[in-house]
C-alpha cells in the first residue's frame, strides 16, 4: 500500500506543482523572447534608416557627378585638349 499511496501522492500533488512551476517558467521564458524580438525590431528599423540615408546621399553625389558630366562634358573635353596643346614652361 506504501507504493501506491507514494504514487498517488505524486500524481495529485507532484504533477500539478511540476506543471505550475513549468508553464510560469515558460511565460518568463515568451517575455523573454517578445522583448528581445522587440528590440532586434528597433536595431533593424535603424539600420536600415541609416542605409537609406547614405544611399540618398551616394545618389545625391552621383547625381551631381552626372550633371557635370552631361553639362559640362564638351567643355571638361575641350579644356583637356588645350591644356595637351599648352606648351610646357
């Protein structure tokens, strides 16, 4: 009867302390990985920011590189060619 009064016990009342504990221990452990996955979310959104920031400022640059050149590009040419004609002093 001793055995069977022991497993009984740990059935009633060891199973559910066991499961209480456990499922606590898994809400701690969900926080946990909510809180974390918020906080990769907030490093990635400023990356990326940061990404689009200097990807405007490398359009802006070639954008202003490209003007020059359509612009300015008969002129550059020319101003080359004299320079190759100047003589040397």
């Amino acid at each position: 009867m001793d055995g069977n009064m022991i497993a009984f016990f740990l059935i009633v009342v060891g199973l559910p302390v066991i499961l209480g504990i456990g499922s606590e221990m898994f809400k701690r452990w969900l926080k946990y990985k909510e809180a974390m996955s918020k906080v990769i979310a907030s490093e990635t959104a400023e990356k990326a920011a940061q990404y689009a920031a200097h990807t405007e400022r490398l359009e802006q640059r070639v954008r202003v590189l490209e003007r020059i050149i359509t612009d300015r590009g008969v002129a550059v040419a020319e101003e080359i060619e004299q320079l190759r004609d100047a003589p040397l002093n």
